[in-house]
C-alpha cells in the first residue's frame, strides 16, 4: 500500500518526516503519524487492545480531517488505531525504524465523529 497525499503536516518539521501528520493512502485509509504515547499511566487508562498503539498529535489535525480522537492532553489528542507494519509504507513515510508511530485508520466514508 502507498501514500497517495499528504493532507495536514507540521510545516516548520526540520527532517519533513519526523513530525505530526495525516496521510492518505491509495486505498482512502488515513494514516496519522504522531508521536508515541509511552507513559504507562496514560496507556493503562486507554485499555488498548493487543493489536493496538496510540499516538498524540496536535488536537488540530485529527478535528480537521475526520479522525476519532480517543482523548485530549492538553493540547494534544491522543489517536489509536492498529500500528503500520506495511514496510513500503513506513519508507515512503521515512519511518522505517519508527514503526510504533504511526496507526493506520478506517477509510474516511467510515470515520464516525
């Protein structure tokens, strides 16, 4: 699967790659890159499924392009979804060593707010 557009980034990000954004792939899914939630406090209260990781993102972004956001931290909305393991995909996103954040989420025709 392929990034087909990038629909919302951090314009300032240094390296392009290593900082919040929404993507869109080929087949409509919205990819949203973050920056992992590692607290353990944080992720206990999420109750994640085995199959599941979360990122946090500027609250922004998610509200601008239809993305369920599980809870916000200040300025910040915290997204889960199922992790990107398509390697092609996480290369495009310069990702490659940076798996867990990134979750790949439903297609936008199905996103409910």
């Amino acid at each position: 699967m392929r990034i087909a557009r990038t629909l919302a980034g951090d314009l300032d990000c240094p390296q392009g790659f290593d900082c919040p954004h929404i993507h869109e792939t080929e087949g409509g899914e919205l990819v949203v890159q973050g920056y992992a939630v590692t607290d353990t406090g944080t992720l206990a209260e999420l109750g994640l499924a085995s199959n599941q990781i979360a990122v946090r993102l500027p609250a922004w972004m998610p509200r601008e392009h239809h993305v369920g956001i599980t809870r916000f931290q200040g300025d910040w909305a915290i997204v889960v979804g199922a992790p990107v393991t398509d390697s092609e995909m996480l290369e495009q996103m310069g990702m490659d060593s940076r798996p867990d954040e990134a979750v790949i989420y439903p297609a936008r025709e199905e996103v409910l707010l």
